[in-house]
C-alpha cells in the first residue's frame, strides 16, 4: 500500500495584543497590523470583556498591559480579574510567546523596587555604571525624611519620584533642594539625588537583541551655591524629555554655567543590555542614563516597560522579526518558555544609527558618539556584540 504524504497547510500564526487607547495610537496598531500580516499570521486584539480562552488561539502575545497590572495591584476587582485570566492562560500554553512576561513586568512597575535590582546587578557591583543614591519616604514627618536621607546618603538637591513607576501620574516630579522643601514631599515616593548631568540625557532603547540610543533634553544643572534659597520646583518629566520636548528654561543651563555632558561609553552599554537581558528576560524596555559632568560616571536613573521608542526606526518591524523568530523552534518542539527561560542567553547586538536633521536615519561605521543640532537627538553605529 502506498504510503500517503500530508500536503497539510500549517495554520496561519495568530498574534494577540493588547494596548491602552493612547497606546495604540503611539504603537499604530494598524502598521502593526500590516507587519504581521506580512509575516503571513493575523493580528487579534484581546478583548478583556471576554476570556482568554474564548479568544485562543493565541501563538504569541504582545502587549503593554502596565496600567492594568497597575489598576490590578491597586484592588480593582476587574483589572485582577482580567490579569488573572492572562496568567491562567500562560501557564497553561507555555508554547505562546510573550512580549513581555508579566512576573518581569512587575519588577519595574515600583521604582524602589527596579532601583534595587539595579543597584545589585554586576554592573553597579563592579563600576561599570552607577546609580543615583535613593530612598523610599512614606512619611511627610520631617524627621523620618531626613532619617531616611541620611540612612541611604540621600543628598540635597533630591529628586522626588512617585514610587508607582506607570502611568501618567508616574511622569509628576519635583526637585527638592533643602529642608525647606521636604514640605513637598507627596508619599509614597523615592528621593533620588540630583546629579548634574549637562542637562543631557540618554535614553537607550532595547528592541529584543537590539539597542538604540536617543540623545534628549534634561533637567539643567543646579550650582551648590544656589541650594539653601531654591525654591521646589515641579515638572512633568514627559514636557523634560519626550521626543517633541524642546528646550526650555528647566532645560536650558545658564550661559555661565554651561557644561559638556562626558560622551557615553559604548562598551558600559553594551554590557548593561546584556545584564539586564539576563535579569529582566525582556524583549522591550528602555533605560534612562545620565554622566556625570563632575566624574564622568554614568548613572541609571530610570528603567521604562515597551517605551515610545521616538526617533528609532522601524522598530515594529524589529519586534516582529524577533517575535517570529521565536516562533520557529516551536515545530521543533521546543517551547517559548524555555527558549525564554532556561536556554542559553542569546548576546545584545547593538543597532545604534545617527538621526540627522532631515529624520532620515542612517548607519556609520562606528563613530563616537556626538551631539547633532537637532534637539540633541542623536545615533551612531555600534560593532556587533561577540
């Protein structure tokens, strides 16, 4: 008898996402859609007005499900519920990839929390970067304040960081130069010393084994002598630092005091995208660093979950390549959650472009890092990690 050869179609790869409203327009789910449908799989928002297993199939997931995780930790009977059933889902299809896991999500949606992590990775351990010192207030006693300044060399100016790392009221600051001021302190928070940086921030954007780094706007920097008498000063760190911000007064040093930020060093970086790979298992997030303009150190100051990712190119493109790929090992009967998990850790590979004036993104033989004209939005290449 004749032996019969399959001429079976594999099923078209089903996609699920899930975005908040405002999300969606900054993502473009639509160009989102038309990527993965390039890719030969469907697109499928998930509706939390039903459950997961009403919507299956689902070969991989991705999503920014922060301000629900959030809404969920806070009590919200509906948000547990739905995070609940994403959960459930997951442990019982260990095959579906997920951009990103939400037990490593969780680790960044408290800023005390993520600072901690930070400050024990081999990174901070060894030098290679730093981070600001902090401490967690949940007090508006004075006394307890300075206490816990002191037991954690928390130093004037301060800044004052709602400890909830997501969502709108995420991005309220304050800069606290003195005792005075500890009067604006609003608990539970974290108080981050201040360090002067050139008024020049790094915003370094992993896209799955990929980085991107985004010169931006940044706070100015603040003399010692101008501590004792300054007044609190509140700010909205999306109108310091987002892709649209411009300079302003916050952000403008004085013509007396203007300072070169120290270039960044690629090889700090190159390492902490490899770290933290390893203690995050994430595919999206970014970093925010800052130099030192006194010591050249760089300094950590916040850790971002699926950012915006202004000024990085094609990065829908970048993030579907990657979830695809993930996809592949799958016939082979390898699942996503040990490719994710207890596989060997595959390297960072640093994608670094220069952004000109015109927004045309270009690749360079690896130049050192300078400041363009535009807003100080800059690229360069990087070599391959090895």
């Amino acid at each position: 008898m004749r032996s019969r050869v399959s001429n079976m179609v594999p099923r078209r790869k089903f996609i699920g996402c899930w975005f908040s409203a405002k999300k969606k327009k900054k993502v473009n789910l639509e160009k989102l859609r038309a990527i993965v449908e390039s890719h030969g799989a469907i697109l499928k928002e998930i509706d939390f007005s039903k459950t997961m297993k009403a919507q299956e199939p689902f070969d991989a997931i991705i999503h920014k499900m922060t301000d629900r995780m959030i809404e969920a930790m806070s009590g919200n009977k509906r948000a547990e519920k739905n995070i609940k059933d994403v959960e459930n889902y997951l442990e019982n299809h260990p095959n579906t990839v997920v951009v990103d896991p939400l037990p490593s999500i969780r680790k960044l949606l408290d800023r005390h929390e993520t600072y901690k992590l930070i400050k024990g990775t081999k990174l901070c351990l060894n030098g290679t970067l730093h981070i600001p010192t902090f401490a967690y207030i949940t007090s508006r006693n004075e006394a307890d304040i300075l206490e816990q300044m002191r037991a954690n060399s928390v130093e004037f100016p301060f800044v004052c960081k709602k400890s909830v790392a997501h969502g709108s009221a995420s991005h309220k600051m304050s800069i606290i130069f003195n005792k005075e001021g500890l009067k604006d302190v609003d608990p539970p928070c974290v108080a981050q010393t201040f360090i002067n940086h050139g008024a020049l921030l790094y915003k370094i954007y992993v896209i799955a084994d990929k980085y991107h780094v985004v010169q931006r706007p940044s706070l100015r920097d603040f003399s010692k002598d101008s501590l004792k008498d300054h007044k609190t000063i509140f700010f909205n760190s999306h109108d310091i630092s987002s892709g649209d911000s411009s300079r302003s007064k916050l952000t403008t040093p004085d013509e007396e005091d203007v300072q070169i930020a120290p270039p960044l060093e690629t090889s700090a970086i190159d390492a902490m995208t490899k770290e933290l790979h390893n203690e995050l298992h994430m595919t999206m997030y970014g970093v925010d660093i800052i130099a030192s303009i006194e010591t050249g150190k760089q300094y950590i100051i916040d850790v971002n979950v699926f950012p915006g990712y202004d000024g990085v190119p094609d990065f829908l493109d970048t993030l579907m390549n990657h979830v695809m790929k993930k996809l592949e090992p799958q016939t082979n009967g390898i699942s996503a959650r040990k490719q994710n998990g207890s596989a060997k850790t595959a390297l960072i590979k640093p994608l670094m472009k220069t952004r000109s004036n015109n927004n045309d993104t270009n690749c360079h033989e690896e130049p050192p890092l300078k400041k363009s004209s535009r807003n100080g939005v800059i690229s360069a290449k990087n070599k391959q990690a090895r």
